[in-house]
C-alpha cells in the first residue's frame, strides 16, 4: 500500500487539506491571544471562499482570488469587531449569527450567480521550489504547490517572531490575559482586539478561498464543513504557539487526505468513515490533552474601562 | 523610547528642590465633579499637589477617592471642572495623556500581566509596529532600580512575584516616563509590616527627589506616618485638610481628632471601636479563650493541591475552641482561600482531616458541613457569595435550595420562600426595594449584609463555627463596625471563629490568637497581647516561628 | 420599549435587511414574503405541514433552553439528532413486527433520547472535568454524529431493497397516530406537553433553579454547594436527549426512515428562537410557530419563486444579530434612564 504514488498523494493532499485549517487556526490564535472567542470564523471562511471564488473565475487571477477572500473575511470580522468588541455583545451568540447568516449568504448568492451550475477554475499554478522539488517523493509532494502554502508556512515563523519581539505580541498577549493593565499602560484595549479580530478575518478569508480554488477548484454551498471550527480547536491547543498550530493542520491535513489517498491506492471504504478521522483524532487530542488546553483569562469578555 | 534619554540617577530632571515655602503646585484639581447613576462621586474638588511632598487623601470606602484618582488617571472623565498641570489647563481623556502628562498611577488592584515577564510588562504601552526595544529598557531599569533602591529580576514573570514585588514593579512602571507626580491607590493593603517599610522608604526617596506623592488611604495611622499634607474627602466632598507645617507640629492623637472631626457630624462621632478602624492601628485585644473546653473545630494536617498562582495548603493544624476568635494573617495568596475553601467543605484536601465538635466532617460537602455547624462568609461577595442576577429572596436562600420548608418535593413554596425574606431584610436591616430586587441593585455594604443574615441567620442546626473572610474588606465605616460587632457577637454567644484577614490591625483588635500561614504553611500561632503585631510581622515574611 | 417591541423588532429588522436582499437579487420581496405567508399558514395544507413541523423544533428548543439556562453551550445538535434519528428508525421497523406499535412507538422514543444523550456525554465530561469548552467539543462530536450516522445506515441499516442507501420504511399506519383526520400527528401534542413540563422544571423546582445559578456563576454554585460537574453532565444529558426525542417524533411520525446524507440543520437553527423567547418555554412556542411556517413557506417558495431555502437560513442570523443589537440598545437606553 506504501507506494510511492500513494505517498504522494497522501502528502500533497495534507498540504492542500491542511493549509486552510492552518491559516484559520493562526487567525483564531491572534483573536483568542487578545481575548476574543471567534465562533464566527466558519463565516468568515465562508464568505471568504465564496468571494475568493468570484474574483478568481472572473478575473482568472489566483492572487487576486486570495485577495478577494481575505476582504470577504475581513467584512464578516468587521461585524464582530462592531458587534462584539465595541459593543460588547455576547461573542457566542453573535458568532452563531454569522456563521448561520455566511451560510445562507453564500448559498443565495451562488444560487442567483450559477444557478446550479459549479463551473471550475483552471488548474492553480504551482510554484515548483528549485532543488527541493526534485526530492523522490518529498519533491512532487511537499515542494511543488500554490506559492500561497509557502508564504503561509512562512507566516508561521513570521507570527512566532512577532508574538515575542514587539510591542504588538505584547499589547496582544495583555489584551487577553488583563486588559486593564493594557488600558493603563494608554493602549487601547478595543483598538487592539479590533485588529486582532480583523487579522483573523483576513486570514481565514484567505484560508477559505484557498480552500475553494486550490483545494476544490469551484465553490460549493457549505463547503467548509466545520474547518472554522477545527481552527478555533487547533488554536485552543497550540497555547499561544504558532508552530503548534502548524503541526495539528499538518496532522489534520494528513487524515482528511487519507480518503483520496486510498481511492488512488484503489481501496474503497465509504468515505464518511475517512470523514470521521479528523473529529474523532480531535476528540482524542482533547481528551489526552484535556489538562494542557489553556485559553487566556479575559478570553469572551467585553473590555469596559472601570470594570474590574 | 525617548525616556532613555533622560538623566541617569534620577526619576525627573532636577530642579525642583523640595523647597518649605509653596512653590507653584504640580498638579491641581479645580472644582472637579464626577457624577453617576444615584451619586455624586466627586463634588466640586479643588486640590493643589506640590513636588516634593506627599498629599495624602484621606476617606472611608466610597468616600470618592478612587474617583478623583480615576480621574487624575484618565480611567474616568469629569463631568465638571478642570485639572491644570504646572498651572495650564489640560484635558485628561484616556490613561496615555495621563502617562504623557507626567503623572503615574498605582491602582489598588494590580495591574500587570501575570504572563508577562517584568521588563515587558514595563515595556507595554510601545507603538505596536515596532520591535521591543530590550536593550533601552534594560537599561532604564537598572537605572530607576538603583535610584528606588529595588531589587528585581527583570526577566522573571510577574505571576511569580510575591504582592510586594509586584507592587514594585507598578511603581517602576508608574515612574518609567519622566513622571512628576505619582499616585498611589491603598497601596499597603496588601503589604506584609516590612513591605509598608520598604514602601515608605521608596517613597521618601523619591520624595527627595522632587516626585509629588499623592497617596490615598482609608487608615489615619498612615496618614500620620507618610504624609506631609492631609485632605479629608467625605461623600464626595473635599471637607478639610492638614497643611504641611501644621503636620509636622502635631502628635498622632491631635491629628486623629482633629480629622474624625472633618470626617463626622459631632452628633455621629464614631465609637471607641469605630475610632479603631479608622486608625487603622490595631488596639490590642486582650485574649479571652477558654482553653479547658473542648475544641468544636480540630484541622489535622491539612494539605491541598497548589493551584495556578496560589501556593497549597502544606500540613496545616490547629484547634479552635468555642467562643475563641482565631486569627488568620498572612499576604494574599498564601494559603488563605484555599484553608476557607477546606473548612467550609468546598474544595477536598488532598490529605489530613476536618473535626467539628469531634465528629469527623472531612469527607462532608458543603451541606453536610452546613449541618455540622459550619459556616463560611466569603470575602467574594459579588462574585462567589452571591449570584447578582438573582433575587435577593433567592440568595438569601442560595445554600437551601431544594432544602424544607421552602421547597416540597424539590416543588418551589414561593410564598414561604418571599415571607422568609422579608423577615431576614427586616430584622438585618438590608436596603432594598423589595425582596425580588435582583441582587446587582445592592450597595457593597447591603451585599455583606445578605451574606451575614444567610450565614448567621437562624438557618437549620446549631451553629459551631464560622470562618470569616476579610469581612469587612471594602465596606464603608459604618458597615465595616457592623461585620466586627456580627464577629464579637458570635464569639460571645460561644462560637468558635476563624477570622482570615490580611488587615493586620484588624486582626489584633478582635482575636484572640493569631496564626500566619506563608507560602501554604501555618508558620506559627501567637497569642494576642502586647509585642504580638511584632511577632506577627515577622512571621509574615518567612521567618520561622520563636 | 416594552416587551413586545424588544421582541418584535428584531424580527421586523430582519425581515426588511432580507429584503433588501431579496431586491439586490432581483425578486420582488412583497411577492415572496406574500407567498410565504399564504403557504405557510393561510392554507390548510400549509398550516397542517407548519404545525407538523413544529413538533421537532418546539422539542429541540426545550433541549437549548435546558442548556442554555445551565450556561451549557450545546451546539452539537445535529450530530445528536442525526445518531437519534438512525436509530430510531432502523428500530421501529424491526420492533413493530414483535410487539405492538403504541409500545413499539414509546420505546423507540426512549431509545432515542438515550442515544442522543449518551452521544453528548464526552464533551459534557470534558467541560465538567477540565473545563474545556463544550461548543468547541459539542461541535466536534456533532460532525462526527453526523458522518457515523451515514455510516450506519450505509453499512449496516440499508434497506436492501432500495438503490439509495436508506434505512427500511415504518409502514404509514405504523406512525405516530394523526389528530382528528388531518395529518397533523401527535408529536406536536407531546412536544407542547414536554415544553411546558420543562418551563415548569426551570421556574418552578429546584432542580431548575439550581442549573439556574450554575448558569449565571459557577463559583457561586460551587459556593453553595452545588455539585457543579454533575449538573452539567446532567443539563447536557436532558439537553442533547429532548434533541433525540424530536428526531424520533419526526422520524416516527413524517418520514419512517432515514436516507443517507439526509441532514435538517435544525440545531443551530434553532437558536435565534430560543434567544428571542429570552429562554422562556411558553414564549418559544409562538416563536416557533412563526418560524415553521417560515421554513414551509419558504420550501414552497423556493419551488415558485426560485428563491433557495437557504434564504431561510439568512433571515435567522440576522434575527439572531437584530436582537442582540436591540437588546444592547435597549440596555443602553435604561442605562441612560437610570442615570
């Protein structure tokens, strides 16, 4: 069974499965650093894919489809900044609201744009790195993808630098764990958890359209099934460490593959027993792991100056 | 940064000699007035603050200091009047124009991130694009170190710091600008005897420096032993104050008397052990317990998990005897919540046993405890002893529900349940609407008081022991006399008393033995008397029982 | 603004933001939320399928208000919904040729509730143990009730003689009874008698108070004594257990099996309902009443007008984002007021 086309398959196919749960979970990583419990992020990468799909079909750019998701996430994030950073509404509450309102959004509007019609896009480009691609099977399958899966593992060491060495890793880290302190120090609280909040929307939209052209080719209603939600549970257990957050995508990524993987090495289990491997292996995480998830302090509490 | 630039050895540039004759002030308030929902906070305030001095402001809890430091802050926005810094009019709208005006503040309630290390909790408050500038800011603590005369890791996170280091910290990065004026809010509320020495020798350091100190406190004594200057704020208003020269000519009584006389209306001149609060300096308590009675709570070497930023319980023993008020000191943190917790049968020890009358309760929850004849005042009025979106009725029941008689079957009797209530509000004389009010509507003061009718009420069995948690912590004068008496008396009808509070005067002015538990352990128990508060200090900061 | 504005309002905001939609898209939105309301209520048929529907939901929300009161976020509604449904129906074929149907009827119900409550017992466990968010875990196994559903009656529930994998077929006269000669069953009678029983166990017994204060500061319940840990599994149990009930009424009374990949969504659809009824068990009732004949209008409409259902979806989270607007506003006014 350990051929090497199965191997590649299984490998590409992680990386592919794995880089929209990766940028979802570092989005919801900063939000949850600052104190902010996005549930609404499956919306986010809803609207995200939808709008990623739309500019990428009608203008036939990949970078400007990315582009277009990041906005289309940022407009959901928008409302939860409004909603729920400066007005302080209940953060679960409003994410049901989004993700339910993202859902029927999406549907509509690609109900009225394609009838019911799932026209594809063209193959993505693929930016084979020098060397590396041409490692037996490591090549074709880590190496020779969508330059958008190397500026994303690229972001994790970015974002693991920048949680320690500036002054917005701390602002965030405080907005989370005491906000008052930030407030004292003449930070704006609000103002720090907007950007957070805003950051997350950008790249789980990303996350969403990469989705939708990279991983699917086309846009289906829907078609996030849950990846939002495995992103809010990958930041809850990276505690605050981007490059844990790349390790669960990866493994997460490599159990979602394992359906097309088999389907090439011509085995055939349904693939609703495939489907089941990433919850259950969250599940058994959570339960191993269940004393080492830590969120931070302040995390889904509204920020009023005076309140303590 | 640009403070790095500023003048080694030194918190402010020179220039300001702590001269006698008044030089132009700092800092003045000019008729401030802050209103909110029901009160006038602050009344038309008109304060002047001069470099070199400390200008104490003296109240009882609720007396609005904390509001004229809010907004001195810019955690708060005056409704009327002006603040004028070195004689020019500005407008204080958030915490940066406060820092940016020179002015630091240290808030009662810690404000730093426990996740943090020192130096970043410092460093917080940069502009969020850039990278941290460790190597400014190293040097910048060294320097202020040196010039408080502080001792600090600066890389050691703040959640691992005892209370008054962190305190340390606050006031570094309360001076970390070029700060001319600094405030502190109660800041020796939580100090052990040595931590109030340490303080008041930075203090002085920085007074001689030519840093205006305005420190707020609800305790005469401290009034007497830091301040250079004295203003007596009551309800809102400023009604008097103490100039410098005249401080420096009095003894301690002449000042106490002449303050309590700004403080009350000659008709409610507090009573003699009103007068001890306020002083804030314990009158020593002449022991009175019974030691040939049998002890109605024995604790057995009690231990407990450690908790995040709480240390453990450790082998923890002692006897209490009825009508024997036992004292519980010790900084915040040390063990106090967790031993309550234990007692009161909401959290299990980990090893060791709870006797109450001889009868071993350790495996009992709380309603078995409650039957024992345990009870529990938690100092977590809000957030703990009471749910705020329930009503009154409710929570002066919240530790019966579903209990006879006023639930049949687990069926709700809501008749009993609010005839029930109105007796309680009535005979604790609590301030309410009616007894469906929901509980948040309360003042601080009425909270206590539903707290003390629930657990001293005429509940169900015979009452042995009450463990009291800092009753009287942020209760006004009036409030705060009432939990001592509800204490006193319940000693005197024969209960046993365990009274943990990190108010050492307070202690010695009600127990009859005080133990200290530090770092989870109960270092020693003294008897009350002359030389105990001594005794007590020095247990506080580690030190091994004589 | 009194109650009824908070509540209506809400609603109203809704309806016109989906307007707004519903021109951008080029429909005439007088004409569909017309036909919605002809189809949904003004027809006899229409009304029949809206009370019919209202069984399931009016149960569900029973099973968030429980939940939600304790401070429980159950959102795993659909996995426990889907597992219920499986079962049920790959039993009540199979137990309605040994036994009578009236008992065959009850204990698929009882079977069905205990499913689905067993089925949220991992994430109640991990939120009382360790604190771990239950919306997070709920929603988890929510996916994955969904999938193992699929999987049972793919692998071991299909109906071998069908081409779609479905379960085996309760015969029509094996359902759940119809009330007077229409084809409104009877699962709407026991959803309103479970409805008000659970408002009753919330305002009037002590257990409901109880999850009541867990619900509003579990610090204070631990204060009090309350066995924190238990409750909540308990809450999360009755919870994810009323959601079982109302798949086995569906089951038992309109559909009679279960096709692979079949999936109402109700769970989070339900929500906006029970928020907008404050968690009040009597008020959710006319909340669900509007919002089924919503879901049959629109059904319909989706036929006639060519707008999708999903539209429906689209109306509840801006109900949903409405109230919580209004309620801060309303909030804020009160604020001011009170000053």
């Amino acid at each position: 069974m350990l051929t090497q086309p199965f191997l590649v398959a299984l490998l590409f196919g992680a990386v592919t499965a794995g880089v929209p749960l990766l940028l979802a979970g570092m989005g919801e990583q900063i939000s949850e650093k600052a104190g902010v419990l996005n549930i609404g992020i499956e919306g986010m990468m809803l609207l995200g894919a939808y709008c990623g799909f739309v500019a990428a079909y009608y203008s036939g750019s990949f970078a400007l489809g990315f582009l277009a998701g990041g906005l289309g996430g940022m407009a959901v994030a928008s409302l939860v900044a409004l909603l729920c950073v400066r007005l302080g509404l209940n953060q679960i509450v409003i994410g049901i609201a989004l993700t339910l309102g993202a859902e029927g959004l999406t549907a509509l509007l690609h109900h009225f744009q394609f009838s019911r019609t799932y026209p594809r896009l063209d193959e993505a480009p693929v930016l084979a790195l020098p060397l590396l691609a041409d490692l037996p099977i490591l090549g074709p399958a880590l190496f020779a993808h969508n330059p958008l899966v190397y500026v994303s593992v690229a972001l994790v060491a970015f974002l693991g630098w920048a949680f320690r060495h500036t002054y917005a890793g701390l602002n965030l880290e405080a907005a989370g764990v005491k906000p008052a302190a930030l407030d004292a120090a003449g930070i704006s609280v609000v103002g720090t958890r907007i950007g957070a909040v805003l950051a997350t929307g950008f790249l789980a939209g990303v996350g969403g359209a990469y989705l939708a052209n990279v991983g699917a080719g086309l846009f289906v209603p829907f078609m996030t099934h849950g990846a939002g939600f495995i992103g809010i549970v990958l930041a809850m257990l990276a505690r605050g460490k981007p490059l844990w957050v790349l390790i669960g995508a990866a493994l997460f990524g490599l159990s979602l593959a394992l359906t097309t993987a088999l389907q090439v090495a011509g085995i055939n289990i349904p693939t609703d027993i495939v489907q089941m491997l990433p919850f259950a292996l969250i599940m058994l995480v959570l339960v191993v792991f269940a004393r080492h998830s830590v969120l931070p302090a302040a995390l889904g509490l509204p920020y009023e100056r005076g309140e303590r | 940064m640009g403070h790095t630039d500023g003048p080694p050895q030194s918190v402010r540039p020179a220039g300001a000699d702590s001269a006698p004759v008044l030089p132009s002030p700092v800092l003045s308030v000019r008729t401030l007035t802050k209103r909110f929902p029901g009160v006038v906070a602050n009344d038309g305030i008109s304060l002047d603050f001069h470099a070199g001095e400390t200008h104490v402001l003296l109240g009882e809890n609720g007396a609005g200091k904390s509001t004229l430091i809010g907004m001195l802050a810019g955690m708060l926005r005056p409704d009327a009047g002006e603040i004028l810094v070195q004689g020019s009019p500005v407008r204080i709208l958030t915490p940066r124009q406060s820092l940016d005006l020179g002015i630091g503040t240290v808030f009662q309630h810690m404000l730093l991130v426990p996740s943090l290390s020192v130096i970043e909790n410092l460093m917080l408050g940069g502009p969020w694009w850039q990278r941290l500038a460790r190597g400014a800011a190293y040097r910048r603590f060294a320097e202020l170190s040196e010039c408080l005369g502080i001792s600090l890791d600066p890389d050691l996170p703040v959640g691992h710091l005892s209370l008054g280091q962190q305190q340390q910290v606050e006031i570094l990065r309360a001076l970390w600008r070029d700060t001319r004026v600094l405030i502190l809010d109660e800041p020796t509320s939580m100090l052990t005897p040595q931590g109030v020495r340490d303080l008041s020798a930075v203090l002085c350091r920085l007074c001689s420096q030519g840093v205006a100190i305005v420190l707020v406190t609800h305790k005469l004594a401290e009034a007497y032993d830091l301040g250079d200057r004295v203003s007596v704020l009551r309800q809102g208003r400023l009604v008097g104050g103490i100039a410098a020269d005249e401080h420096r000519g009095m003894t301690e009584a002449q000042m106490t008397d002449q303050v309590i006389a700004m403080m009350f209306d000659p008709a409610h001149a507090p009573m003699a052990d009103e007068r001890a609060i306020l002083l804030g300096r314990g009158n020593v308590h002449a022991p009175s317990v019974r030691r040939g009675a049998a002890p109605c709570l024995e604790v057995r070497n009690i231990s407990t998990m450690p908790r995040t930023a709480a240390h453990g319980l450790q082998g923890v023993s002692f006897d209490l005897r009825p009508g024997e008020v036992l004292g519980i000191a010790g900084v915040d943190g040390n063990g106090q919540k967790q031993l309550a917790e234990v007692i009161a049968g909401q959290r299990a020890p980990s090893s060791g046993t709870v006797l109450v009358g001889g009868k071993d309760v350790t495996q009992g929850d709380v309603a078995a405890r409650r039957n024992a004849g345990i009870r529990y005042v938690t100092d977590d009025r809000l957030g703990e002893g009471t749910v705020g979106s329930l009503s009154v009725a409710i929570n002066l029941l919240l530790k019966n529900v579903g209990a006879e008689p006023f639930w049949h079957r687990g069926i709700a009797d809501w008749a009993r349940i609010r005839q029930a209530a109105r007796d309680d509000i009535q005979r604790h004389d609590i301030r309410t609407r009616s007894e469906q009010t929901l509980l948040a509507k309360l003042s601080g003061g009425n909270i206590q008081k539903v707290l003390l009718a629930r657990e001293l009420g005429k509940a169900e069995g015979d009452v042995k022991v009450i463990v009291f948690s800092k009753p009287t912590h942020g209760l006004d004068l009036h409030n705060a006399q009432l939990a001592h008496r509800r204490i006193r008396e319940s000693a005197a009808a024969g209960r046993g008393i365990v009274l943990l509070s990190t108010d050492l005067d307070e202690l010695l002015t009600l127990s009859d033995r005080i133990g200290v538990l530090f770092q989870g352990r109960l270092v020693g128990i003294v008897d009350n008397g002359p030389g105990a508060g001594a005794a007590i200090g020095r247990l506080m900061t580690g030190a091994v029982a004589a | 603004m009194n109650t009824t504005w908070r509540v209506l309002l809400p609603i109203l905001l809704a309806l016109l933001a989906g307007a707004v939609v519903l021109i951008f898209l080029g429909k005439d939105p007088l004409a569909y939320y017309g036909y919605v309301m002809e189809r949904g209520i003004f027809s006899w048929g229409g009304l029949q399928e809206t009370i019919t529907r209202m069984a399931p939901l009016l149960l569900i929300a029973a099973g968030l208000i429980v939940a939600f009161r304790a401070g429980v976020w159950n959102l795993g509604g659909d996995g426990q919904y889907l597992l219920a449904a499986v079962v049920t129906a790959a039993l009540a074929p199979a137990l309605v040729e040994v036994m009578p149907r009236a008992l065959t009827l009850v204990i698929c119900m009882v079977i069905a509730f205990v499913v689905a409550a067993i089925w949220s017992l991992l994430p109640a466990f991990l939120r009382a143990r360790y604190g771990i968010n239950e919306i997070v875990t709920s929603l988890m196994m929510s996916f994955l009730g969904i999938s193992l559903a699929n999987v049972l009656v793919k692998l071991f529930f299909w109906d071998p003689t069908t081409t779609v994998p479905q379960t085996r077929t309760l015969a029509i006269a094996d359902r759940l009874p119809r009330i007077f000669g229409s084809n409104i069953h009877i699962g709407i009678l026991l959803a309103l008698v479970v409805i008000i029983l659970v408002h009753l166990l919330m305002t009037r017994t002590a257990f409901g108070l109880k999850l009541q204060i867990v619900g509003a500061s579990p610090k204070a319940a631990r204060h009090a004594g309350l066995k924190v840990g238990a409750l909540t599994v308990v809450t999360f149990a009755l919870s994810a257990g009323l959601i079982g009930l109302a798949a086995a009424v569906e089951i038992l009374g309109v559909w009679g099996n279960v096709r692979a990949d079949w999936n109402p969504a109700y769970g989070m659809l339900v929500v906006p309902l029970v928020f907008l009824a404050r968690l009040n068990g009597l008020a959710v009732i006319g909340f669900t009443f509007f919002f089924s004949s919503l879901m049959i209008g629109g059904e319909s409409a989706a036929r006639r007008i060519g707008v999708p259902q999903d539209f429906v979806l689209l109306l509840m989270g801006l109900v949903l984002a409405f109230l919580a607007l209004v309620e801060y506003l309303d909030h804020r006014r009160r604020q001011r007021l009170g000053a």
